[in-house]
C-alpha cells in the first residue's frame, strides 16, 4: 500500500425528510444561488422543501444546467452570481448540477483570463464560493468529493478539473427524492457508481486487502440492490442503499494508497463529447472492451474479482468470466454494451485517438494505453 492523504470535509445528512435541516446548514446572512437542471425539482416536492427550509434568506436561481453541463451555460450563472454578490451556492439535483456548480464556485473568483482554463489548462483554484448540496440522482459521487467534469459545445470538449475548494460543505442525501427518477436515469447511477469503484479497484495487487474488500462490498451491494430499484421504484431500503454506494463509490475512501485507472472514464468522455452518449452509456461499452485488450495486464485482479464478487471457484479462464459476468450486468439493467446498437461505427475513432496524442495523455494504472491502444479499444466496442 502507498503513501496517502485522505481528506474529505463534507457533512452527510442521510434519510427522509433531512432537506428541512437546510435551514440548520445553510448561513442566515448568505446572499444564494439555487442551481437546478431541467426542472424535475418542481414537479416532485423537492423544490418546495428547498424554499421552504431556507426561508427569508435572499435566494436567486439559476436552472438549466445540463447532463455533462456546459461551459455555455455555466458562465451565464458565474455573471450573475457576480452582478447579485452572490457567496453561497447551494446545488439541488444529480452529478452534472453539482459539477457545474463547482465550477460556477471556481469560476466566480477565476481572474486569469478564460474560466475554461480550469479545466482545460489547470489553471489554479486559490478561492471558490462555498457550496451546499441536496441530491436527487445517486450516480456520480460528486456530492463528496472535490471532482467536476465539464463540456465545452463549441468544441466538442470533456475535461474534468479538481480541487479541495470546491468540495461541498453539506450533502443532503434523502433516497426518497430520488423515487421519480426515470429508469434510464436510475440504470446510468448504477452502472456509473460501478464503474467509479472498478476504476479503484480493477489494477494490480498493491497489498491493501481492506480497500479491496471494501470496493468489493460496494460492487456486490450494487449487484443486489441496484436491480431492486428498477423492480420497485418505491422500496425505501434498495433506494437508501444506492445512494449510500454511489456516495462510497467516489468519496476518496477506497482509493486510499492503491493504484488507480480512469482510462475508462477518459475514453468515455470522449465519446460522451463527440457522440452525446450518456456518461454511464460509454462507461459501459469502453470497460469491458478495455478489460479484453489490458487483461494480461489485469489478470491478478480479474481472477480476484471473479472469485469474491461472482463466486467462481473452477475456470480455465476466470478473467474471462469476470468480464463477461460483468457486461451481462449491464445488459441485466436494460443498458446496451456496443456501441453498434446505438448506431455508431468507426467513422470517429481516429479522432477520438488522435485527441489523447495530440495531448501527450496515457491512460491505466501504468499509462500503457496510447493513442494506439485506444483505438484498437474502440474497435472492441463495435
């Protein structure tokens, strides 16, 4: 195991009915922007809950934020929030609120020139405006860590930025916000949460049984209650369950001194910026393809994964079979693992490669995959 630091300064508040403690969390004096996506919040109760929590505090609103928020947009909400002196942000919705609000906070303070510096020349973060969170879409994690990913339309553009100051300093998390979510949606925070914890996990032995056993747990729960969630939209219990996992999946606990990959994600966002896939749409199609193409690489852990998440005890090949049990899971969810049947051949591969070469970006644990390797990935995803 490695050196690590492990530093995590946000408060859950976990359970029904916790959006009333905004009134407890959020500062009497603070002058707010509420951030919203496209409006669900108005139609489930929870927008209500919110206002009525935080009382007479001086509140303005910014809604619109997109899934994989825009750098477009997103400006919009840093000139208001200079224009009304705003100094508290307080994010309602799922993962791509949240990240564009950590960049709304990085940005207000930004005075280097372009705000797109943050996340496509890293530039520093030295101030950022607190932020608050309620989640309504268990998926990304990003309600406990200080990680945001931003797209930038006009040239087609996902890049991720982090820093300590943007971690929230509250997160809400009550499962029952999340009873209306659509399925798709609900299937993208299950295959999104499993795959953040595969990025941790699925490398090479580095003598942290804890860390592995505790990504495992997290796997293995996803697997049993995750589908429950699709049965029954309803069920307190299974909703409770995912949120806590998606939280676990990305709070920095199981990445404690292990290696980790992220080359799943950075060919997913790639094809999330070219083809306007979902996030968790890429994560599934890239990840197995990539096990297939790095599992000699991957063996040690793919056999150990095999063994303690899907009980396989006798194969020739149990890495093979820990691929495959996984893309079964993801097709056991209703989602698609080829990028053929959502009606996307080669045409953009080359692209998509010759993006990671003109950066000088290696992708894995150990930086094999370059712009070579991640074209002959994409063709596995056909």
């Amino acid at each position: 195991m490695q050196n690590f630091t492990y530093y995590n300064p946000t408060r859950v508040v976990f359970g029904k009915g916790t959006i009333a403690q905004l009134n407890e969390l959020v500062p009497a004096d603070r002058r707010i922007l509420l951030t919203y996506g496209g409006g669900s919040i108005h139609k489930n109760g929870v927008y209500d809950q919110v206002r009525e929590a935080l009382g007479g505090r001086t509140t303005l609103e910014f809604g619109g934020i997109e899934p994989n928020p825009r750098y477009e947009t997103l400006v919009r909400a840093v000139d208001l929030c200079r224009k009304e002196k705003i100094d508290y942000l307080l994010a309602v919705g799922g993962g791509s609120v949240l990240d564009g609000t950590k960049f709304i906070s990085a940005a207000v303070a930004h005075r280097g020139g372009d705000p797109w510096d943050i996340v496509a020349a890293a530039a520093p973060v030295t101030q950022a405006l607190p932020i608050g969170c309620v989640l309504t879409l268990p998926a990304t994690g990003s309600e406990t860590n200080g990680f945001a990913v931003i797209s930038r339309q006009s040239t087609r553009e996902k890049l991720a930025f982090s820093s300590p100051l943007v971690f929230p300093q509250f997160a809400i998390l009550d499962p029952e916000t999340t009873y209306t979510l659509p399925r798709r949606q609900v299937q993208n925070g299950i295959a999104d949460a499993f795959v953040h914890v595969m990025e941790q996990y699925l490398t090479y032995p580095a003598a942290a049984p804890l860390q592995d056993r505790q990504a495992e747990a997290i796997l293995r729960t996803l697997i049993e209650e995750g589908p429950k969630t699709l049965r029954r939209p309803r069920h307190y219990a299974a909703r409770a369950n995912l949120v806590w996992c998606a939280t676990q999946a990305l709070n920095g606990l199981i990445n404690c001194g292990v290696p980790q990959d992220w080359a799943t994600h950075a060919i997913g966002h790639e094809l999330t910026a070219l083809y306007g896939l979902d996030h968790a749409q890429t994560l599934v199609i890239v990840l197995p393809a990539l096990w297939q193409h790095q599992k000699r690489f991957k063996q040690a852990k793919l056999v150990q994964y095999a063994q303690r998440v899907w009980g396989v005890r006798s194969s020739r090949d149990a890495a093979a079979v820990a691929i495959g049990k996984t893309e079964e899971f993801f097709r056991s969810l209703g989602m698609k693992t080829r990028l053929s049947e959502h009606g996307i051949g080669r045409d953009g591969f080359e692209e998509v490669a010759d993006r990671f070469a003109r950066r000088g970006q290696r992708l894995g644990e150990r930086q094999r995959i370059g712009s070579r390797q991640v074209r002959e990935i994409l063709e596995r995803c056909l």
